[in-house]
C-alpha cells in the first residue's frame, strides 16, 4: 500500500489531471451509451410485442365474428390471415389437442416454435441457433371449439439493429476516449501550465535574485490570484531585502566610526600619550564619549531587533499620561536646564500599555525637540481624546524639516543632513523605534514640519477609559 501511494505520488501533476479528467470523462460517456443503449433495445421489444399482441388479437376478433366456429371456417379465413400477416411473421392456429388447424406463414417455418395451447395472453422468447424468435398466444375459445391463436415474429431485423447499436456504441466510446485523453491533456496544460511558470520563476530567483517576476494572465481564474499574491509577495521581500541591506550597511558604517575613533586614541596613546597627561586625558575623554555612543547604538539596534521580532512585553496597564510626563519634565531640567518645557495634557488622560514603553517614545521624541531647537529650546506637550484614541503632540521651535525628507524620517539611520545630526549626536534610530513601539500597541505616530517654525510629532495609543 505505501509502495503504492509513494509510486502514484511520484506521477506528475500533469499526467494525474489528464487521467483522471479523461477517465471520468470516459465513464459518464460509457454509463451513458450503456443506458441509452439498455433503453433503445427494450423499447424496440416492447414495440415489437405490443404488434404481436394487437396483431393476435385481431385475428382472434375476426374468427369470433364467424357464425360458426369450427375447423373449416378457421380454414377459410386463410386470405384475411395473408392481409394481416408481416414479414418475417407466422400465425398458426391450433385445436385442443395441439394440432395445427391453419398455418400462414412469411419465411418462418413451422417446426421452430412447438404448438401449445394456453389459457390466456402470454409472450415468450425463443432462441433457435443464431435466429431470435418472439411469440404471442391468446386462447380461442368459442361454441364448438377450444383452441390458440399464435404469432410468431423473428426478430432478425431487431438483432441487427441491436448489433449496429452495439457497434455504434463501441465506435463512439473509442471517439470519445480519443478526445477525453486530448481533452485532458489540454486541461491538464492549462491547469498545470501557470504552475510550471511559477516554480520555473521560482528558480531564477534561486539562481539571479529577487527581481524575477511571474507571468500573469490576468483572467481572475486561482491560479492568477495566485500568481498575483506571488508577485506581491516578491515586491514585499525584494523590498525587504533592500531595506535589510541598508539598514546593515548603514549599521556596520554607524559602528565603524566610534570603533575607529577609539582605535585612532589608541594608538595615539601608545605612540606618545604616555608620558603626557593631557594627551592622555584627551584621550581617555574621547574614548569613553565613543564607548558610550557605541553602547547607545548597540541598545537602540537591540530595541528594533526586539521590535522586528514582535516580542513586546505583556506588562500593559492603564498609565496617567500627565504623570508621566511631570517626571520626565522633571529629569529633563536637570540634564537641559537651557531649554523650557510646556505642557498642556488633561490630568486624567490615559493610555492603557507598558509605562517603559511610554517613557520611552516621549524620551526620543523629547531627545530630537532639545537636539534640533534652536538657541531658545522651548519643548510643549499638548495631549487630547479623539475618538477613543489618546494623542499626544510634542512640538518644538526648531528650524523644522523639509516636506519631502518628512516620508523618509521613520527608516532606519535615515538623517536629513547626516553631517549635522551626527555632530549633535544623532545616529537616526530614534524615531524608528518610536514608531514601532506605537504600532506594537496599535497606534500611529505621524510628523508635521514647517521650514522655520519647528515640528510637531503626533502620537496616536488606544486610550481605556
């Protein structure tokens, strides 16, 4: 059995399809033929029995119309016996004792079918080698006289045509498996066809890359749904593999410069830093600032992995916007006691998710509001409920972002002007891990900008009342 399913698993698709639709396109037909066949052929022996029946009883009706019934009428009405008779047909009538008291007859003779007498209507079938015989009896009963009426038919013509019937029925059949095999092999290509396409694109991007697409036909069958769903799926990992590409290239650039700058200390130390203290403290100075970006890299590159992996902690509870936010104001003008900082939030506001998880967007977005202000640094919180959504907007005075760098602000590494941003400090990972942390609790996060007015970033969380 199992030797059985791996060979018929091995069979392929093509070859499955085409036989199985021509073997049930064959069966219908034969279960067709056969029934059409079962019903043409009974309905000629009825038809043929119903003729010898009424063909019986006629004669019966003309001798009981004699006046006197009796051996030498029966003889007498030998003409009209001639009128009535068919060809291939005979009628015999025959007394009580079986004995044959008129016989017509038209090329059947009379030693095929025995006499025998009956006491009401019966038909019965003969065979006589090759020759197919049917009889009709009827009892002739009178004044005078007891006898049987019979007529006989040999059904040579109705074997004949049951024969070009069973010819006929063998010719279609053999048509009709001829065309059910092409038929299956055409459906069997047109079904298999879109899917040998598919696993042949399937290899080209194994061997050339992603860029390979599939063929779509376009008529709204499966398998174009399916090579449609194909395709997007492509575009989404092509694009996939893009931004992985860069997000690594721009990674292993961002890295590159603090490890370079140690190492540059480094060996400036070993040469000549020594023996001289304020080299030496120079570049202790500047090493501990690149150890510190680095490690601040490393844990925001960790945040998005987590991000990226969708493992967000299940500690969710209803936090106090306001309170939070006191807090952070509060830490803020200990680090930045230059910059000013507003907030007009509603005292019992809420979101419902991990505190972490809030302080840590409003500490990115805070971090960029100092960092890119200008010389007044001036940080306003505004907070509202919009349609069972807590959103949160913190603005700043800077000198703003341009319109079409505003698309781009949520890819990673991404920086409207790299050179500025990485002297202030900034390494383009922030707003990215901001996004994805209001996205984890089905949120938004969205940036409006003007070119010397400053930015507002609008955060959208699922408020619980």
């Amino acid at each position: 059995m199992n030797n059985l399913q791996s060979t018929y698993a091995r069979i392929p698709l093509r070859i499955k399809i085409a036989g199985l639709s021509s073997f049930l396109i064959v069966l219908l037909f034969l279960g067709y033929t056969m029934v059409q066949y079962a019903v043409i052929t009974e309905w000629i022996l009825r038809e043929q029995e119903t003729s010898l029946n009424r063909t019986v009883k006629e004669v019966n009706g003309y001798i009981r119309q004699q006046d006197t019934i009796n051996a030498e009428a029966i003889r007498a009405s030998e003409p009209f016996l001639q009128q009535v008779i068919q060809q291939n047909q005979f009628i015999r009538i025959i007394d009580g004792k079986e004995q044959t008291v008129l016989f017509v007859s038209r090329s059947v003779p009379d030693s095929w079918i025995p006499p025998r007498s009956v006491r009401s209507n019966t038909t019965e079938n003969f065979r006589r080698g090759d020759d197919h015989l049917l009889v009709a009896r009827s009892p002739l009963q009178a004044a005078g006289f007891s006898g049987t009426v019979e007529v006989a038919s040999n059904l040579e013509t109705v074997d004949q045509l049951q024969n070009r019937l069973k010819m006929l029925v063998v010719v279609c059949l053999s048509v009709g498996i001829v065309i059910s095999a092409a038929g299956g092999i055409f459906l069997a290509r047109q079904m298999v066809g879109p899917i040998k396409r598919m696993a042949a694109t399937m290899n080209k991007i194994k061997l050339r890359g992603v860029h390979e697409r599939v063929a779509s036909v376009g008529n709204g069958d499966e398998i174009s749904r399916l090579a449609v769903i194909f395709n997007e799926m492509m575009d989404e990992l092509e694009k996939s593999f893009h931004q992985q590409r860069a997000f690594i290239e721009n990674a292993s650039h961002e890295l590159r410069t603090p490890v370079a700058i140690i190492e540059g200390h480094l060996r400036l130390l070993h040469r000549w830093g020594k023996s001289d203290p304020r080299l030496l403290q120079e570049s202790l100075d500047a090493a501990m600032q690149e150890t510190h970006r680095l490690k601040e890299l490393v844990d925001q590159l960790l945040d998005l992995s987590r991000l990226t992996d969708q493992r967000i902690p299940a500690d969710e509870r209803q936090v106090n916007l306001s309170a939070v936010l006191d807090s952070l104001i509060r830490n803020y003008r200990v680090l930045h006691p230059e910059a000013s900082f507003n907030r007009q939030v509603p005292e019992t506001m809420s979101v419902y998710m991990n505190p972490l998880h809030l302080e840590q967007i409003l500490i990115i977005l805070t971090d960029n509001a100092i960092r890119y202000s200008g010389i007044d640094k001036i940080v306003t919180y505004t907070g509202r409920l919009d349609n069972g959504h807590a959103e949160i907007a913190v603005r700043d005075n800077g000198e703003g972002i341009p319109s079409e760098d505003i698309p781009y602000l949520f890819q990673r590494f991404y920086r409207v002007d790299k050179a500025r941003t990485r002297s202030l400090g900034g390494n383009g990972l922030g707003l990215s891990i901001a996004k994805g942390l209001a996205e984890a609790y089905e949120g938004d996060i969205a940036i409006e900008s003007t070119l010397g007015v400053g930015t507002t970033v609008r955060i959208r969380i699922p408020a619980r009342e």
